[in-house]
C-alpha cells in the first residue's frame, strides 16, 4: 500500500464534504491500523501533495508501526525532511515568532501557549524511521511538521527555553 493509493479517495472526502472522518473508515484506510492522527497529517492531509508523492512513494504504508516517542531537543537541530521540502525547517526556524503568530484560530488554538507554557508543540509531528526509505537510510527523517521543528529549532538557537525532549510520532518498521 502507497501513499499514491489515497489520492483519488482523500480528494473525494475533501470534495464530498464527509472529510477526515469519512476517510478514515473507509477498508483500506482503517487495515493499515494507523493512529488517526498520523492518518490525517499524513495521508489525509498530504495525499495529492506532490513533495510527499515523490519523498514517500517507495514506502510500502503496511509496513510502517507507529508509537509515540520523547525525543531530545537535539535530534530536532539535525534532523532531515524530505528533499523535495529540505529547505523548509530552516525557512520556518529564521521566525519562529511569526509561525507561531501565524497559529493563533481554528486548530491552531492554543499554538502560542503551548510553546509560551510547555516549550513544544501542540501536536505531535510524524516522524520516519529511514529504513523505510528507497533507498534505505539510518536515523530519523521528519514526514510532517518542518513548521513546528523549525519553530524549535529557531528558539533553541536563540536562546528561547524550550522543552528537553518533545512528543512525535515514530513510524518504524513493523517486526
């Protein structure tokens, strides 16, 4: 199962109305037994994406086990995305104040204070482990979220406190 094989039906739950909700009971959606908030960032969100459908079209979806994990701060500084977005965390993390500024309604509520409070974000990004890739690779590559990590690393770099380790999801082979 590819990420290419939810195109057609993610464009139908935007266009329909039905949204996420219908999306993620449809057969295929509900056999990769995914979180439905990795579904939604990922491949509901992101399905026609064309930087995702080139980054992520090897990776075989029914392979992928998600847990969430507290990762270092510093993993964060480093940490690639997918080369068709490679400039973006560091695009993001040049203002951290404004991205966070830019989050303020809707889902984004509550953006400003979970960074003023806890030092992190809101919602936990997606992250992939590398052996997943074509062609395989060591680490951690970041699939959703170069805002949230650029707003990070933008305050990490200046000074801002920010929390020790944050909550993302990992996806990683299935064993």
């Amino acid at each position: 199962m590819r990420l290419e094989h939810f195109v057609d039906l993610a464009e139908r739950c935007w266009e329909t109305g039905f949204g996420f909700a219908e999306f993620r009971r449809h057969d295929s959606v509900a056999s990769l037994g995914w979180p439905d908030d990795v579904v939604e960032q990922w491949i509901y969100d992101h399905a026609s994406s064309p930087s995702f459908l080139r980054d992520y079209e090897h990776v075989d979806l029914s392979l992928v086990r998600w847990d969430v994990e507290a990762l270092p701060v510093d993993v964060f500084m480093t940490m690639p995305t997918g080369p068709s977005d490679a400039e973006d965390i560091d695009y993001f993390a040049s203002n951290p104040d404004r991205w966070v500024e830019a989050r303020k309604h809707g889902v984004h509520r509550g953006v400003a204070l979970a960074w003023e409070v806890h030092g992190t974000w809101k919602r936990w990004p997606i992250i992939l482990d590398r052996a997943l890739l074509d062609p395989a690779g060591t680490g951690l590559q970041l699939v959703e979220g170069r805002n949230r990590v650029g707003i990070l690393r933008g305050f990490h770099r200046r000074g801002t406190t920010v929390a020790g380790k944050h909550l993302v999801w990992v996806g990683r082979p299935r064993t």
